[in-house]
C-alpha cells in the first residue's frame, strides 16, 4: 500500500482561538475580504470575533455576505471582482462548507479575472489569494481539505474543484460557533462527516494515514450521535467539542482518499430535491458500509471491534439519524440520473467491489422506487 499525505492546513481548534491568534491574520495583509452567508456568521459570534482582531489591528475589510447553500459558482466570481475592486490583501471565509468552498474559488477569481468555469481547468495563470477558513458547522472539513465543492449556473449541477490552492493558510475556529447551529442542521453535518470517513476507509484510495483519522473520527461520531439520536436528548458543549474534532479527522481522511459514491450518487438529492448534503449521503451510506464489510472483512473488523459495534448496529444509528425522504422516482428519471452518475466514474471505482453505474441505478431503485 502507498504511504504518502500531504494536508499542509494549519489548524487551531479551541474556544477563543480567534482572538489568541491574531498574528494569523495580520501576517495575511493590511486589507481583508470577509466571506459569509446570509446570517449565521453574525448569530453564532464568529464574525464579531473576527472582526474584533481586524480592527484592533488596524486591518481595514470589507463584508461580502451573498454565499447561498452550494455556492453557486457566479457569486463566487464576483467576490472575485470584489476582492480586486477592493484591492484586499487576504480573503476570510466564515461559515459552513458553503461559504468555506466559496472563499476557495473567489481567493482564486480574486487573484484571476477569467470566465467562471474556467475554474475547473485546474491551471490558472495566478496563485490564489492567501485566505483564512473560520467554520461553524462540524460536517464538510472544508478547513482541511483541498476540494471547492460548487454549483455551476448553467447546469444547476455540483462539480469539484480539486487542487492544491484550495487548502486554505490556517483554519481557525472555536467549536463554540455550532453551538447556534439547529438540531437538524446538526445531525445532517454530523452524517456528512461520517460519510466522509466511512467512504474513506474502505475506498481503494485509502492508507496507512487516512485510516488513522477515518477510524478516529468514526468511533468518535458513532459515541456521540447514539445518546443524541436514541435518548433524543439536546447537544451539549462536549458533545460539540468532539463532533468538530471528528469533522476535521473526516476531512483529513478524504484530502487523501476523496469521496466516493455516498457523494457523488448523493448529489441529485441536494441539486433537485433540496435535501441537505448530508442527509443526502447518509441515505447510501448503509449500503456503503455494508459493501466494505463484504469485500474487505479483515478491514472492517478491525474497525469494529475498535468502535465496540457491529456494521449493522453502526447501518442502524445512520438510518434512524438520516430522516424519510418520500421520494418516488421512476425508472425514466434513474436513467437520466445515471448519466450524471457516469461522469464521475472515480468517484465509483474507489468503492469496494468495483461499484458500477448498473449497481448505482439499482440502489436508487431499491431505495426510491
Ligand atoms: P452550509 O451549506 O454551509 O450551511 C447550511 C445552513 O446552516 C445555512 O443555512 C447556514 O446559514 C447555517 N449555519 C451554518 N453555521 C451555522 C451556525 N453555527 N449556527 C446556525 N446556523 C448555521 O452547510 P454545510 O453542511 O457545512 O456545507 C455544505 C456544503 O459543503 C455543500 O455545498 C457540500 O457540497 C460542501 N462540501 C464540501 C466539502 C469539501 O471538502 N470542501 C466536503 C463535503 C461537503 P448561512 O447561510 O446564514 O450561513
Ligand atoms: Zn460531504
């Protein structure tokens, strides 16, 4: 098995670390970009804390706040021409994964005035700006990840940006900012962050270093989400603390290995029906699971008996986590899907067992017919 990792993110997790690490910030520039969506960055505190450091350093800024759910790909472009507009020296992202990937591609925009989907190129004549990635939900690892997940206007689709750039300078956040973040909400970025580490650990693309954080961040999510889920009781602080923490080993998983078909079967879910991300990958999940239990048994046993349960019961907590989704689709739609589906055909092949567009169209099926 290759043995390489490379995911040079700076990362500082603690509460109050926005106003401890200051010189993060002040060593970026004299000028700032702030990139939020519309209100959680104001109501969960982050972005009065960053603030605060700015003008106590006398960094001037200016607030872009138009980042929707799935960024769509043309506001990440005119934060771009804002950010030269406004001459910024650095760009500070605050948020969920949305806001998060977005600040990855208008850093990019910013330092490069080209056509939107030029972006996918993956071969820009400038560096991205620096920037600075500040979460407040415990789900995409975006912080630590390379990948600028967005939603393309003319298609309505979601595609990967995938390059060294978008690893941020530093991730900065204090696990504090989930604390507004509802409970659904909660669950759904939880799931995300499961599915990350469980599609990491059996994926074909796995090592020695993914697998560390993969099953870290498994056993932490499973112990945490079981009380919350069966007991139904409320988050508390701790509970918030390690889900963070998972997110960030969840991310460190896919920067090795990426995502596979949870993700990329997932997507339709998000793009035409609305359905968070991640509850629209937690609904492949069990299967997922499954899959890597049967093809790489001594892999998953290892895995289960560190976690102290078996696939089942770990299958079980995600599916009475993921909620109903009521969708019928007919076998016309399934197969206009599985063109979207083929395009991604990585993102398959890594499953165990050679996982094909046929055994995608039959899950589908299986579950939404
Ligand atoms: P999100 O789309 O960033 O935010 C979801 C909702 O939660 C928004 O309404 C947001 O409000 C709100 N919110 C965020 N933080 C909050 C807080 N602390 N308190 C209260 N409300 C809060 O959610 P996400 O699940 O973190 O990100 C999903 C995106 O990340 C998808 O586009 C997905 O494809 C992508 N993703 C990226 C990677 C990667 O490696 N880069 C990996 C997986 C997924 P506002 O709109 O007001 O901010
Ligand atoms: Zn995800």
């Amino acid at each position: 098995m290759e043995q390489t990792f490379f995911m040079p993110v700076k990362v500082i997790a603690a509460e109050g670390a926005i106003a401890r690490n200051a010189e993060e910030f002040t060593k970026l520039g004299r000028r700032a970009l702030i990139v939020t969506g519309k209100t959680s960055a104001k109501k969960c505190g982050a972005l009065d804390d960053v603030t605060s450091v700015l003008k106590a350093a006398g960094i001037s800024y200016v607030i872009y706040d138009e980042i929707t759910q799935n960024p769509m790909l043309s506001a990440c472009k005119k934060g771009g021409d804002i950010a030269r507009q406004e001459k910024v020296d650095f760009i500070i992202g605050i948020g969920g994964g949305s806001p998060l990937d977005a600040t990855k591609a208008i850093a990019i925009f910013a330092a490069n005035d080209m056509p939107e989907e030029e972006i996918f190129a993956l071969s820009w004549p400038n560096h991205a700006l620096p920037y600075i990635l500040v979460g407040t939900t415990a789900g995409t690892g975006s912080e630590v990840t390379p990948y600028a997940v967005l939603t393309v206007d003319r298609t309505g689709l979601k595609r990967s940006v995938g390059h060294p750039q978008c690893y941020a300078n530093a991730a900065i956040s204090d696990p504090r900012y989930t604390d507004s973040l509802p409970r659904e909400f909660t669950l759904s970025t939880a799931l995300d962050a499961l599915s990350h580490s469980i599609e990491g650990y059996f994926a074909s693309t796995a090592n020695g270093f993914s697998d560390l954080f993969a099953a870290e961040a498994i056993c932490i999510i499973y112990h945490t989400l079981y009380p919350i889920v069966y007991d139904h009781r409320e988050l508390s602080p701790a509970d918030r603390d390690q889900l963070y923490l998972a997110s960030l080993y969840a991310g460190v998983t896919i920067a090795k290995t990426g995502t596979s078909y949870c993700h990329s079967v997932g997507y339709f879910l998000t793009e035409d029906y609305h359905i968070p991300h991640g509850y629209a990958c937690a609904v492949y999940l069990p299967d997922y699971l499954m899959r890597g239990a049967a093809y790489l048994p001594e892999k998953a046993q290892a895995l289960f008996g560190r976690l102290g349960a078996s696939a089942e019961g770990l299958a079980k907590l995600i599916q009475d986590a993921t909620p109903a989704m009521n969708l019928l689709l007919s076998d016309a739609q399934i197969e206009a899907l599985s063109a979207r589906w083929a395009g991604n055909p990585a993102s398959l092949a890594k499953a165990p067992g050679n996982f094909t567009v046929e055994d995608a169209k039959a899950l589908v099926r299986k579950l939404f017919q």
